[in-house]
C-alpha cells in the first residue's frame, strides 16, 4: 500500500488567480494519476503523470489549464490556472500498486468565488 | 465517459440492515473495484473482482460479478453507522485499456 499526503486540503480562491495542489507518495511511483470530482459527482481523470516526461491529458483536459510537475518518483503538482467557478471541485492524486488498485490523497476541495 | 452507472443513486438503511448497490458497465472489462469515499474525502479501495471471477468476500462485503449482464453487485451485510459513505464502482479493460473509469456512485446512509 502507498500513503500519500495531499496539500492544501481545501482553499477559497478568487477567479482569475491560480492554486497548486502538492502530492506527495511514500515510496517511489512510476505513475500518478490526477482527478477531479465536481460537486455530486464521480471522479473524471485529469491527466497522468510520468516522471521524465509530460503528463498525458484525457480529452477535455489541457495543459494550459492543469498544468502537472512530476519532478521526481515521489512528488507531483496539478496546478489550477485562471480559476472560474465551474473549476470549483474536489482534486484528487492517486498511485496504483501492482494489484491495479488505487491509493488515493485526502482531496483539495477548492471553492472558487 | 464513465463506464460504470450504479444504482440506486441514494440509499438509507437502518443499523444492522444489509445495503445492496448495483455497477451495470457497458464494455468488456479485465476487472471491477469498488471503492468508498467518506465525506468527500480521498477514496478507499474495498475490493477487486476480476473479469473471471463470479463472486468475492471480504469482511461484510460480498461482491458478484455477473459479465454475461455487465453488472456486479456490492453487499453490506449488518450496516453499521460507520458505513455511511458514497461508494462506487470503477472497471478497467476494453475501450479503456489500463484506466480506471469510475461510475456515478451510490450515497449510502445508516441510520443509528
């Protein structure tokens, strides 16, 4: 199993302006993967992410937007640039181990006024 | 897209009642997880069930898989307070290939 830690864990943020959510893993990934989850729904995939190498964004999701770090096998950052309110929603890091299952953070939930 | 569509939507049940939630998924899949969320929190993983597999327990979690329908169920047997979450269902495989698709999830409350 993988413990990962999620900061911030929620923030309120104005429109225009820009939040970087951290995630942090307590072994060494080769991928991981960023969520969203808008109120009342399920989790949509943002974008997978490889060390050494640009994310991969699923479709309706671009860089400009969600910009990733994954500067090494431990850390990664999903940056939420020029927020409107409909970018309000849950940010969710995973890691999956060899079983295919997913270890999740605790979450960002970020309000955006 | 999602792949997954569980029903029903929302649920509530009385301590000590068993909670059944449906998964119907559309395309051929490798495996089925459940997986639940407190609180809009992070999710945790229940249990796996793979494409060959007709039937899974863990604990008071019980988990069919019926592929010749596209379904699986998940079943909470004695509910307790603690139970009260979202749950949901999430498939790889098929069009998907390695990612995992989660479907809308279910709203469970237990009641004390």
């Amino acid at each position: 199993s993988a413990v990962i830690s999620q900061k911030p864990s929620r923030d309120i943020c104005q429109r225009g302006t820009s939040l970087t959510i951290q995630c942090q893993v307590d072994s060494q990934v080769t991928m991981m993967f960023w969520y969203r989850q808008q109120p009342g729904q399920s989790l949509t995939l943002i974008a997978t992410a490889n060390q050494g190498s640009e994310a991969t964004y699923e479709s309706g999701f671009v860089i400009d937007k969600f910009p990733i770090s994954r500067p090494n096998l431990t850390f990664s950052t999903l940056t939420v640039s020029n927020m409107s309110p409909e970018d309000s929603s849950i940010y969710l890091c995973s890691v999956v181990d060899l079983g295919l299952k997913l270890f999740f953070g605790s979450g960002t939930q970020l309000s955006v006024l | 897209s999602q792949q997954g569509e569980e029903d029903p939507q929302a649920l509530s049940i009385q301590e000590g009642e068993n909670a059944t939630m449906n998964c119907s998924y559309k395309t051929s899949i490798n495996n089925l997880q459940w997986y639940r969320q407190n609180s809009g929190r992070g999710l945790v993983h229940l249990i796996l069930i793979r494409s060959n597999e007709r039937e899974k327990h863990s604990g008071r979690l019980r988990v069919t898989l019926d592929t010749s329908k596209k379904s699986s169920s998940l079943l909470i047997t004695a509910s307790r307070a603690a139970d009260t979450a979202s749950y949901f269902c999430a498939t790889d495989g098929g069009e998907y290939g390695n990612k995992l698709v989660f479907g809308a999830g279910t709203i469970l409350r237990v009641k004390s």
